[in-house]
C-alpha cells in the first residue's frame, strides 16, 4: 500500500529547481507548520540554488542536471512524517515514460511509495496549438514565443492526459469511480509570466487547458484535487539578473502562491500551502 509521501511530476523547464530551493527555505523558518525532519542528502544543489538567489540570479538549468533525484524530508505540526520525492529531478525521465509508456525502477517505487501528486505545470513553456489558442481569452494567452521548450510535438491538452492516465494504469488506479487517492495538487507554475489579474487559478487551467481541466475535474473527487498559481520567485530571474531589489528583500521573502478560488489579488507568501493542503486528511 502506499505511504504519504508527495511525488513531484513535472517537465523539464518547468521551474521545479526554483520551487525547491524556495520552498526549502520556507521549511526552515521557525514559524512554518511544515519543517525539515533532517538535512536532505542533496544539500548541496539546495545549497547552489540559494546562493544563486542570494544574489539575485536564477540557479542555472546544470544545477539540476547534475542530480538524479531529490528528498525533502518534512514533519508537520502533529510531528507526523512525510518525505517530498523528486525522482529523475531534470525531467528528461518524464518524457521517457511518456514516450515508452513505462517507467524504471526507481520511479515505480516512488509512485508505489506515494499517494499524493505535486503537478507542476508552465503554461508559458506548453504547446498548444494556434487555432486553439486565437479563441483564448486575452488575458489566458500566453507570451509568444517561438517554441516551447518543453514541447513534444503533441498539443499539451492531449500531452498531459495520456500522461496522467499512464500513471494511474502504472498505478494498477482505475477510473470507473471517480478517484480518491492520489491526492493531487496543479501547480501553475511562473504565474507572473500570465497576464491572469481577474481570474483564479482554476479559470486559467480552464481556458488554456480545457481537455485537461475536464479530465481532472471528471475522474478525481472534489476534496482530492487543487489547482494552484505559483511564482516560486514572484518575478522574473536571469542567471545573470544580480536583481539588486531581489538581494535587499530576500528570497525568503519573494515568491507567492495562489489559491484555487482566489485571483493576483490575494497573493499569499506560505510556498507551503499547497503541501499542507496535500498533507491534510
């Protein structure tokens, strides 16, 4: 049976190196409900995104390719234990399995061993196609560009449903009832990069992602399933930005999180609030 540790899927470029030095160092503050239970074995990435931060540059795209995988492991406020997984940390994994659709051993035993998702998905860096983007909404577009660099050739609608439906097959999960565990948690990651001031984060996924907003909102049970904005830095970072605004504030006071029914108006600092959300029975 699964445990209750948090398995983190994402793209690559899809700004997981940013969330996790961040939200590493929002676990060590003393007044988080969430904490590191002990000092994770790849410190040393944690540490080289930090130091980027502390100087107002984005760690660069190397620091995760160096590693294979990362551990946070947390305890909450009734002590009880949870560990954060990030297997195969670059990405390149995540569109192996799409493309095979099979998985090695490593990233079976991280889905085996959890029953909740932390989805983290740019929609900056997602390809959709034209025609559907001309009937988008002004302020769901997003920026031009000239191809995403995430971009597998297939629209990301139809993209991230065969993925999720890989995982659930792989996960022996069927979807003949609406679906409990895992728990699941979209994170709309580089939320600054979208021009969404009056809408929520649920708004968004809809409008960009209708296929997936529906197959999500089709197949999990309402308490089991959040969309969230996310800006892990709360604006936007160069390798070489030495932004001297970010340096005076601090990362540990940049970045922000956005509810699912809440819109840029309601910006709340806890990077947390989603694995808390994740974390609570």
């Amino acid at each position: 049976m699964p445990n209750n540790n948090v398995l983190v899927i994402g793209r690559a470029n899809s700004g997981k190196t940013q969330f996790a030095g961040q939200l590493y160092g929002r676990l060590q503050e003393t007044d988080s409900a969430l904490k590191i239970s002990k000092t994770p074995a790849n410190l040393e990435m944690l540490g080289e995104v930090l130091e980027a931060l502390s100087q107002g540059n984005v760690a660069g795209h190397t620091v995760a390719e160096t590693w294979d995988s990362l551990e946070l492991p947390i305890v909450n406020d009734n002590n009880h234990e949870f560990i954060i997984n990030w297997p195969e940390y670059a990405g390149e994994q995540w569109d192996t399995i799409f493309s095979t659709r099979s998985m090695s051993e490593q990233w079976k035993e991280q889905l085996e061993s959890s029953n909740r998702w932390l989805i983290i998905i740019r929609l900056a860096e997602e390809l959709t196609y034209p025609d559907f983007l001309d009937k988008l909404p002004n302020n769901t577009r997003p920026k031009k560009q000239d191809e995403p660099a995430t971009s597998s050739g297939w629209d990301a609608n139809a993209y991230w449903v065969e993925k999720l439906q890989i995982l659930l097959h792989l996960s022996k999960i069927g979807t003949s009832k609406k679906v409990k565990q895992p728990k699941i948690a979209v994170l709309l990651s580089c939320y600054d990069e979208l021009d969404a001031d009056e809408v929520t984060p649920n708004n968004v996924l809809e409008k960009r992602l209708p296929l997936l907003a529906s197959f999500l909102l089709s197949n999990w049970e309402k308490n089991s399933l959040s969309i969230w904005g996310l800006s892990a830095l709360g604006k936007d970072l160069k390798p070489d930005s030495n932004d001297d605004d970010f340096i005076d504030e601090g990362a540990e006071n940049q970045g922000w999180v956005i509810a699912p029914n809440e819109t840029l108006n309601n910006k709340d600092a806890d990077l947390t609030l989603p694995i808390k959300w994740l974390l609570d029975d």
